[in-house]
C-alpha cells in the first residue's frame, strides 16, 4: 500500500520566498529520511517552496485563471511530502509518529488511490495509460 506523507508547517503559508532553514532541525529531518530508506519504504520525497513563490490555476468561471502566490485566503500549506509504501494504514502513522517534526507541524496521511481500487468501468477508461500502478 502507498501513502503520502504530507507536511504541514502551520504559517508557511506567509513565508516568504527566501526562507531559511534551520541546519539543525534539516539534519534531524535528514536523519528520519535516512531511516525511511534504510527500512526500504521510502519511494521519493520532496519539500517545497513556500506559497509566496507559487501559483494556482482555478477553473471556476470555466476558463484557467493564474493566481500568484502569497494565497491570503491559506490557512495550511503543504511544505514537503513523502510517498512510502508499506503494508498498512497503522504502518504509515507508525512512520509518521517518528518524524521529528517541530510543535508547529502536522503531517496528513493519504492513502493512494491504486488502479484496483476502483470499478471495472474506470478501471476500462484507464486502460491503455501505462502511467498508473495496477
């Protein structure tokens, strides 16, 4: 099973483009990052760039329209993500728990969606894309 790990850094949302970082609490994390890819579940991470340096595409009216970020309407931003696959939903908040994120951080845990878990009939408008995970 796969899930994603997804950072959730309370203000980021207002941080702004140059942003540092704290070497201490990145080798911590480094750490935790090693330990997922040294138990074989880690499949990739990444953090992110704040919001500030952003964009959003909405479709509302019908028609894309670009909006640059700082979003003000934001409340949580992500900051990073994890994809791992393990064998359970417990395995996952198990990694979670060890993360050594700070009091200001909350990580959500999203189970992926796999080609399997859904009807035939979406299952036969997917096939033929070699993209997906059966």
């Amino acid at each position: 099973m796969r899930f994603m790990m997804l950072m959730i850094p309370l203000g980021y949302e207002a941080a702004p483009p140059d942003v540092q970082l704290d070497p201490e609490r990145f080798a911590a994390m480094m750490r935790y990052n090693e330990a997922l890819k040294d138990a074989g579940v880690l499949i990739t991470l990444d953090g992110l760039h704040p919001p500030s340096m952003g964009a959003r595409v909405s479709f509302s009216t019908g028609v894309p329209v670009v909006t640059d970020g700082p979003f003000t309407e934001a409340k949580e931003v992500l900051g990073g993500y994890w994809m791992i696959e393990v064998d359970s939903r417990d395995e996952a908040i198990a990694w979670a728990s060890k993360c050594p994120a700070s009091a200001n951080e909350i990580i959500e845990i999203r189970q992926v969606q796999e080609i399997a878990d859904f009807s035939p009939e979406v299952q036969a408008a997917a096939a033929g894309f070699s993209g997906l995970k059966t």
